[in-house]
C-alpha cells in the first residue's frame, strides 16, 4: 500500500459493522488515531463503499444482516481488484475452527468480541505495515527457488512463470521459507515475521497459512516440508512432476 501514490497521507478504514455503538465506537478512536475512517453497516453496503471508496483496510464483522461476512470476505479474495486488499476479521465468533475458517479464505488477523480498543488500533497498524508494498525487497526483489520464483517488487509468485494470487502474510511466509531453502524455521519465528508478534491462535495461524500455500502452489506445494514438531522449511531439491 503506497497511500502517496493514491494521492493521501492518512490511511482509509472502512469498518463493516451492524451494532452501531461498536460501529461509533470504532469510528471514534480509529479517527482519533489519524485515520480516514468510513462505516458501513451491512456487507452489500460495505462492497459499494469498498468500489466506490478505494479504502486501504477493512474491518470486518462476520455475524451481519444479509450477505454473511465470510461470504464477502470470500468475494474480495476472488475479485483481482480487491485480492490484496488487506481484511480485519471482528467477531464475537471466537471458536477456533470459526478463526481457522476466516484465515484460510484470506483475512490478515482476526479480533474476538469483547476486544480491547487499543489493542485494535495496534492490529489495525500491524496489519497496514505487513501489506506496505514498498518494504525494501530481499536481495535484488527475486527470489527463485525451485519451481517457484516471489517477486518483492511487485509482490507476485509465480510457478514456471505461471502468476498465483497471495495474500500479503502468505506472500511473507512464502518469502521466509524459499529465501532460507533448507533452514528449518519454528511456528513462532514465522509468526512473528508474517504477524510482527501478534497473533490470535499461535501455531494453528501458521499451520492454516501453510495448508493454504501448499494448495494454491498446486505441485510445487510439496517444497514446504513439515519438521515434525519443530516448524517448516523450504526443500529446493524437490522438483515438482
């Protein structure tokens, strides 16, 4: 996110939310934080305010009237406009299969109701600074590794040239393990590079990123290898049939 390149200095919020004290309440703190904040109280309204509003992150109920949240967090992940477009999960759905199920369609961190107002603020900017586009690149911007090469000037990974669509902390993750090929990496040193030491569910929020990046890598998958109760690595010896 290059908010300059936009032609703005202050970041776009656009909480969707349907209980009006908690919607104000976001609302007030956020722009007390320096935020352009807009609100929406429905996920058709938030959609509207999301293609006419252009905002850099959204917060995002899932318990809503009408379209669920789930499913509009599903559509902003399958439209190319909105793919990248970082996602706040804020939910009174605090069950660990409900937190598993709104990583793997692409949030960027998921907040339990009740929630500490501060400590979304601190998540709203961790989650801003991990989709910055314009983080210094590792090395030259490319890293190739086996099938696979992650461009971090344009924040894109392709297989055997082929263009795959990730969300900024799979990309990170991706990153991590194929720029160490062979080092074996713990759950808590990948979660704090993807997350910068805040996470909701410490190792089932790596595992999901993993299971999530094996299946869209398809074959080239099987190049993230489980150390069986350490972490994960990158195998670049492995060579995708």
């Amino acid at each position: 996110m290059n908010l300059l390149e936009h032609g703005r200095s202050r970041a776009r919020i656009l909480v969707v939310e349907d209980e009006p004290d908690i919607r104000e309440l976001i609302q007030h703190n956020l722009s007390q934080d320096g935020f352009d904040v807009s609100v929406a109280p429905s996920a058709e309204e938030g959609l509207r305010r999301i293609q006419a509003w252009s905002p850099d992150l959204v917060i995002l109920d899932l318990m809503l009237p009408g379209m669920p949240g789930l499913d509009l967090c599903r559509r902003l992940r399958q439209d190319p406009k909105t793919q990248h477009l970082p996602l706040l999960i804020l939910t009174a759905r605090s069950e660990e299969s409900d937190v598993v199920l709104g990583l793997e369609l692409g949030a960027d961190d998921y907040v339990t109701k009740p929630f500490s107002v501060r400590e979304l603020v601190s998540r709203v900017r961790a989650v801003l600074r991990r989709s910055n586009r314009d983080e210094p690149p590792v090395g030259d911007g490319i890293v190739r590794a086996g099938d696979i090469e992650i461009d971090s000037g344009r924040f894109e990974v392709r297989v055997d040239g082929r263009p795959l669509i990730f969300t900024p902390s799979e990309f990170r993750l991706l990153r991590a393990l194929a720029s160490r090929p062979g080092q074996v990496m713990t759950r808590d040193q990948l979660l704090d590079y993807i997350t910068e030491g805040r996470s909701v569910i410490i190792d089932r929020n790596v595992d999901v990123h993993v299971r999530s990046l094996r299946k869209k890598l398809g074959p080239a998958g099987q190049h993230l290898v489980t150390v069986r109760g350490v972490g994960y690595k990158f195998d670049v010896r492995l060579r995708a049939e």
